[in-house]
C-alpha cells in the first residue's frame, strides 16, 4: 500500500489556501479590469472564512493591497509569484497512516510551456506552501497542476488524457507510469480517464483539459458532472460522450459511479466565445460549499438545489465567478485545501 492517501475534499479541512492576484498578463487591461480581479479573489477567501481558517499568498508588490481588502483573519504569507491561481501552482496535500502531512510537490510548468506563462516564481510555491504548513514534502516529477485531478479518498483519481499526456508536460509518458506515480503520491488504485475537457479550455489561456472544470465528486460512488444543454455551444456533444465514458467506469471498488447532472448557466457566449461556465468547479469547506454564481436567477437557483441535495447538511454560499471564469478558471482553481492533521482512514 502507498504511503500517502490525498482524502476527499469533504473530508474535515485545517485550512484554505490561496494566492492573491498580481499584475501579469490575466489580471487585465486597465485597472478597473484589475480592481474587478481582486475583488473577485477577495470575495472567495471571505467566503471560505465563513467556514474555515484561509492563509493567503501574497506577492510583496501587493502586500499593502492586500491588507487593505482582506479581512484581518486572513493569514498573510508574503512569496514572490507569477500567476495566482494556487490550486495549480502549488502543492496536493496528502496524509500518511500515522495522520501526517504531506504536500505532493508537482512539476509546474505554466500548464504546458504556454507561450504566455511565466512560471520561474510558481514553481516553487508547492515546496514552499508545504513546508509553510508543516508538511513532509513529496517530491514528485510528474508535470500536473491540482485541478487536473479529482479523487473519492478511497483510492479512485479522475484525470483526462489531454493533461497528463499532454507532450508539452510530460513527453512519451504513458498511461500505466502516470497511474503509477498518482499511486505512489495519491494512494490511488483505480484511474478513471476522460478523453478531454471542455472547448474554451483548448483556447489560448486554457489548460487543455482540468477535470475540475468537468465535474467533481460530492460523495464516494457519486459525481456531479457538467452538462451543456444548448445545442449551439460545442460543449453540448463534449459533455454528452464524457458522459458515455463516466457511465462505462467504475470507481476503486468496482462500483460504477452515480451520475448527478448539473446543466450550466443559460448565457454560452461572451466577448471572447463559447464560455466553459459551470458549476462543477466550487470548493466543500467545513460545512459548507463554497460555489460559482453567474449572475442567473434561474440557473443559479438550480445549481444550488442540486449542490444542496448532493452535499447534505452544508451551507451553499455562492459567490460572483465571472471575473474569475474570465480568466481562466472558477473557485475551485484558485483555492487548494489542506486536510485537518490527524486525518487518515
């Protein structure tokens, strides 16, 4: 059996991290495009804070900012960054059997090398959050960010194809040494692959594919799963054969999966195209949820039925994400949980 087990996201959180935005080339053009950003951030930590303790990351060129935004619970731990989405650029955190903490320190290479990424100061953040939280750091040299995985915490890891065998992260990997090494790190068993993800996220400022913008797994056996009702956005055949493929798998223990839909927001377009708008990409906190909002009466009402029904017994808070799906991700990109010490099963 692997050291490390990553538990599942509902599981009992120590804290929330997260990263606070700082001027780069998605932060945006003018400064109230910038402003927009760091109230969109802001909103999310005061969100989680309702639930859990956060410890915020922050760029010293915004160190004054910051404090001017955040409430004065929000810890802040000044480190040197080029982007500032955290569940990407910084590390997994795993138990072991004893209940200790680990922080899986992945490769980061700006999701592929892109061509507009600067990932020189991001790389070293999964080793710096670890040791920031008290954790064993696990070194691993397998090129991924945290949103391009999902686990149940009883050994199943959902991933898709075009991310961890994307050439520009990990030429010539195959499938059984990607499995092999989300084993070692993850305590996974059982790797359930998605052929790709969502249209927007091949554009230039995608990832080419996270599962977090797919779905996500609200309990073990179940997952909430994207679906695009319109049939002119090209999300709507996309999210139907990842739907083939999810009802054909089975989870670690031989299960096949309960599949919950929740179709997206009734806007498919914005300034720049198709949207990857969902809400699939929300973080659970200690009792709670912590979800997008699009500004739709009736699609985001219907979100939150369904995110209650799913997640019983916790407090659904939504907050405004179209700044942040603007650039590039939801409120699941942006935050990284750390599990309660103790935790193990």
């Amino acid at each position: 059996m692997a050291d490390w087990r990553m538990p599942a996201e509902t599981e009992r959180h120590e804290r929330t991290w997260m990263a606070f935005p700082r001027p780069n080339d998605t932060l945006g053009a003018t400064q109230a495009e910038a402003d927009e950003a760091y109230a969109a951030w802001t909103a999310v930590a005061h969100a989680v804070l309702e639930f859990e303790p956060v410890t915020m990351l922050v760029d010293p060129v915004e160190r004054g900012r910051a404090r001017r935004m955040l409430s004065s619970e929000v810890e802040l731990l000044e480190a040197p960054l080029n982007d500032f989405w955290l569940r990407d650029s910084g590390p997994t955190f795993v138990t072991g059997k004893d209940g200790r903490l680990g922080a899986v320190d992945w490769v980061f290479n700006g999701w592929g090398a892109q061509d507009w990424a600067r990932w020189d100061r991001d790389a070293l953040l999964g080793r710096l959050v670890g040791e920031a939280a008290g954790a064993e750091v696990v070194p691993s040299s397998l090129v991924q960010e945290g949103g391009a995985i999902h686990v149940d915490g009883r050994g199943t890891v959902l991933v898709t194809e075009t991310v961890q065998l994307d050439p520009h992260r990990n030429p010539g990997a195959t499938k059984e040494q990607v499995e092999a090494e989300l084993a070692r790190t993850l305590g996974t068993t059982t790797t359930v692959w998605l052929p790709r993800g969502l249209t927007r996220d091949y554009e230039r400022f995608g990832t080419r594919g996270h599962i977090d913008m797919i779905l996500t797994v609200p309990a073990p056996g179940m997952l909430l799963v994207h679906r695009q009702d319109d049939r002119e956005h090209p999300d709507f055949e996309v999210t139907r054969g990842l739907r083939q493929v999810l009802e054909a798998a089975v989870d670690a223990e031989g299960e096949p999966f309960t599949i919950v839909d929740v179709p997206g927001p009734a806007r498919i377009r914005d300034e720049d195209g198709f949207v990857d708008w969902n809400y699939v990409n929300h973080l659970a906190v200690n009792g709670g949820v912590v979800a997008c909002s699009y500004g739709e009466d009736v699609a985001d009402g219907r979100a939150r039925e369904v995110l209650e029904s799913v997640y019983p017994g916790r407090r659904v808070v939504a907050v405004e994400a179209r700044p942040i799906l603007a650039r590039g991700g939801g409120i699941h990109c942006i935050t990284q949980q750390q599990p309660a010490a103790g935790v193990s099963r």
